[in-house]
C-alpha cells in the first residue's frame, strides 16, 4: 500500500518523497487506525488524508471550519485530477441537494464539509448513503476547549458514530500541539494517544536566544545598529511599553512604525504598510500585530518582555526567517516580566484558567533558564520527543565552563524546606542571602540554620539560581496568587546526595562582571 502511495504522490502531486511523518500516519490511516498528526502550519498535513483518499474505497469527509478556504482545497484537489467537491453555507438548498445526489453516486474521492452541518439530521441521514473509509478532521484543536480557537459544532462530530454501520477510520489533524489539548482531541474522538505523530516543529534557520539582566534599551539600540540594512519586529508586552520603545527608537533615528488595538484603525494600517514594503525597519507591536502578516524578509524578532507562554512565543518568534534564511529570535528577560504577565493574566481571564495559564507562563520562564539547546527546549515544549542540539542558540553557542553548583543547590533546597515549602521565591533568597528583611524577621526566618548561608552571593545570583532550579525541575511551584516553591522529588535525589548538578559559567559570573568595561 505506502508504494502505492509513494507512487500517487509523484503522480498526482508531482513530489518525489513523503515529508517526515506523512509516512508514518498514512500508514496509520491505511491500517483503520485512527490517529492524531500534530504538524505546523504549512507542514504538509493535508496529503495526509488526500493520499490515501485515493487509495480507500469510498469518499473521505474532511471537516474543516474555514469555508473560504475549502473551495481553494477543492480546486486544487481537480487541477490535479482528483475529483473533490464541498458543502457548504454559501451553497443553495438545491446545490446542497444536487452534490449530495452525486456524493451518493460515488462521484467523489473527497467531500469538504463545515462542522456546521453534521448539527443537521436531514443531512446525516443523506451522508448514512454514503460509503465513507475515512474521517478527516482538520483544526482538530477546535474541539478542544483548552484550544485557543473553540467550536461547539465541532462536539457534534461524535454524532458520526451513530450515521454508519462500519466505523470510518478518523484522521485529526492541528497545528497545536499543547498535551492538554492533545488529550482531549484523543478523548474526544476515541483516537489512542499513542498513534499521534508530531514532527516538523523545528525551524532550523532560526537561532534562539535569552538575555537575561541587560540594559534592555542599550540593547535594543545596539543590536538595531548592527542589523542596520535588515527589517526585524520588537514585541512588548503592554501598549505602554509599545509607546515607550518606539519613542526611543525614533529618537535614535530608527525608522520605526508601531502597532497596538489602542490606536485608531487608519494609523494602524498605515504603520503596518510601512512595515511591509521596507519603509519602516522595525515594528514595534504588541501581539495584536502579525496575524495574517507574510513578510518574507523579517531577520529578527525581539520580545522585549516576556510573552504569556511558549506558544505565542514560538508563534511570534517564527515570523522571523519565513524566506529561509538565517534570523534571529530573542527574549530579553527580566523577573518584573514574570509580574507584569501575571497581573495580565489575572486581568483577563475567566477565573477557571487561570492556573492553566500560570503553568504555561511557568513555561515559558523555564525557557528563559534552562541551559539546554533552546531549539530543543522548544520542540520538547511541542510534544516532539528527538532532535540534536541546534548548535547555534544562545545555550549551543555559550562556550563558558560548566561548573558543579551541586552544594548550593542543595543549600536552596535545604533551606526551602526549612521554611516549610509554603513559601514564595523571593523571601527565601532573601533568607539565603541573610536578608534583615522585616517579613524575614517576623516569621523568625533568622534563626534557620540555612539563613545567610549564601550571603556571599546578592540577591538577584540566588534568584537566578533558584530559576535555573526551577527550570531544571529541582523545585517545584504551586501556581496560585502567591506562587510558593517545593522540592520535587528529583531535588530530593540532590538533598541526599544522588544527583550532580552542573551549571555554565556560573563560577565565572563575577570575574566576567569585573573584567566588562
Ligand atoms: P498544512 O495543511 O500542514 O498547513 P499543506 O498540506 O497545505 O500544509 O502543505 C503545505 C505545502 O507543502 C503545500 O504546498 C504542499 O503541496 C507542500 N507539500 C506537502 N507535502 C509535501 C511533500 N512530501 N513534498 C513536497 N511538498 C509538499
Ligand atoms: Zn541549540
């Protein structure tokens, strides 16, 4: 059957090899067995169910919610001679009348439809008629209320069951590929979570990388003037902050445009213009700028402060290098960063999510503090499980020394649980670090044997080290409205002993400091 379908590829598609994964769900598909392929936008998801369309007997249905597009897919699908028609709302009762009689007779390979109508049991029963192999359900993530794009008539895909006598096989297709979401994809559309396939999530002309306690501004104005003859976008997290950098920016004679909801809809068109035909080098913008924006040419992309979680981070990181060459992806990190998503999450959401959201911020704080390859890190985050270091992120290209950190890790630890593990990050450096603190005196903090035992390290190396703990999943945290830290059970190993824990350049960092001009 896979040479079979080797062969269509080239035949009807006229490309010589399947993409990484494409193989292993067709393979899926052809064996009945339902399964989830979790590939990012333009990956290739769709050959995934149009080539075995031509192999099954019978017509596929493809579930898909974005009606503007299934005429284009249609369309394609009969250039390249495979007959495919669709359904859909902006079809007349009779034209919805007359496909369904020429469906029924088996005139097509693929039939488009909106989740929409399988609300509609007139149309089910007409579909009942219809010998359907295969169930593509493209977005699947809309079925998902953790998704950022739910549908209720996509829970109406369960109602298929009930329509044919043999189980059509279901092929969920997404580009998100949070587990939560995952999970519930698999739930929902009884589809094993063991036959999902996540690939392509790397992107390999990018080069990731964190700063962390910088002069972001000294920075950002450094980093423009070096990439001078390229365009790049700086993403902040609060129209304020938009406001601010722009200014900054323009007055160091930055051709810069800026991009946020509070400014009226003709400026804003306008700035965006700017941006696209080169005219403006740099876009300041909050994340309501970049949806539907193709801009080929971006270098670099700048989160000026951290984002909300690793995926609109990856999202707006990768609109940098869309044209395939080398660009790069940076987060400037400070811990006030950490407070001002928190206060927004707090803002926004429906109380429910909020610590969902907590835990994806956390997320995306691990990120900024792992030493690990960042690209890694990052597909890791996505779910897909292999991959070399990138070899050239911020982590890969870091040349520093590592260092064994194993006995102040374990002074951490041990200090948090002296506290009683209910406690937040910040009190216990400060009782690391000896702090006379008022809160440290009233809970009588001085009197632990771990007080001051760090005292020779200031307040924001312990804070650095206790977020590299963190991200190395040593300590854990209790999301709430005053996060409290807790040793995992892989910082237990370390207390008694069990785990070496190495860390770069840390030994250095004072020596670095003095040796900066
Ligand atoms: P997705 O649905 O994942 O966003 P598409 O299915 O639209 O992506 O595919 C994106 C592009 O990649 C299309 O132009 C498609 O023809 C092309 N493509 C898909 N598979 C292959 C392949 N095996 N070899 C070369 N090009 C491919
Ligand atoms: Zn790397």
């Amino acid at each position: 059957m896979l040479d079979n379908a080797r062969q269509l590829l080239q035949n009807y598609f006229g490309y010589d090899s399947f993409r990484e994964g494409q193989e292993t769900i067709i393979n899926y598909v052809l064996n009945n067995n339902s399964s989830l392929c979790v590939m990012p936008t333009g990956g290739g998801k769709s050959l995934c169910y149009q080539i075995p369309s031509l192999l099954l007997d019978g017509t596929t249905v493809v579930i898909s919610p974005l009606i503007s597009l299934m005429k284009d897919q249609v369309d394609t699908l009969l250039q390249a001679g495979i007959p495919a028609t669709f359904i859909n709302s902006t079809l007349t009762t009779e034209e919805v009348r007359e496909t369904m009689e020429e469906v029924q007779n088996g005139q097509y390979r693929l039939l488009y439809i909106a989740p929409e109508r399988l609300e509609s049991q007139s149309f089910l029963n007409q579909l009942k008629r219809v010998k359907v192999p295969l169930i593509a359900v493209d977005e699947a993530h809309c079925i998902s209320q953790w998704g950022h794009d739910f549908r209720p008539s996509y829970r109406a895909i369960h109602r298929l069951k009930e329509v044919f006598d043999e189980q059509p096989t279901v092929l969920a297709l997404t580009a998100t590929a949070t587990p939560d979401v995952r999970a519930d994809i698999c739930r929902l559309l009884q589809i094993e979570e063991d036959n999902t396939v996540i690939t392509g999530f790397a992107r390999s002309n990018l080069s990731f990388s964190v700063v962390l306690g910088q002069d972001k501004n000294k920075f950002l104005k450094e980093f423009i003037k070096k990439n001078e003859q390229e365009v790049g976008i700086i993403y902040a997290a609060t129209r304020k902050t938009v406001d601010q950098i722009h200014e900054l920016l323009i007055k160091a004679g930055v051709r810069a445009a800026k991009y946020h909801a509070g400014l009226p809809e003709a400026f804003r068109n306008k700035e965006q213009d700017r941006f696209l035909t080169d005219e403006a080098q740099v876009m300041v913008a909050t994340n309501a700028f970049g949806m539907g924006i193709d801009k080929s040419n971006v270098r670099y992309v700048i989160h000026y402060q951290l984002p909300k979680n690793m995926e609109s981070y990856y999202q707006e990181a990768g609109r940098a290098g869309r044209d395939g060459l080398p660009s790069e992806c940076v987060v400037l990190y400070a811990s006030q960063d950490v407070q001002t998503q928190r206060f927004l999450i707090d803002q926004a959401l429906d109380r429910e999510r909020i610590p969902q959201e907590l835990e994806k911020l956390q997320g995306m704080v691990d990120y900024c503090h792992t030493e690990n390859c960042l690209q890694q890190f990052i597909v890791h985050y996505f779910g897909e499980s292999n991959g070399e270091p990138c070899g050239q992120c911020g982590n890969c290209t870091d040349t520093r020394e590592m260092s064994d950190v194993t006995k102040e890790v374990q002074m951490v630890l041990s200090c948090v649980v002296r506290m009683g593990q209910k406690f937040g990050k910040t009190i216990t450096a400060q009782v690391l670090t000896g702090s006379q603190n008022k809160k440290v005196l009233d809970f009588g903090f001085t009197n632990l044997s771990t007080y001051g035992i760090l005292k020779d390290k200031s307040l924001k190396e312990v804070s650095g080290l206790m977020e590299f703990m963190i991200s190395e999943g040593l300590l854990s945290v209790n999301q709430g409205s005053l996060p409290t830290i807790y040793v995992s059970d892989k910082g237990k190993d370390v207390l008694l002993g069990k785990r070496q824990i190495m860390r770069k350049g840390v030994a250095v960092t004072k020596k670095i400091a003095t040796n900066d001009p």
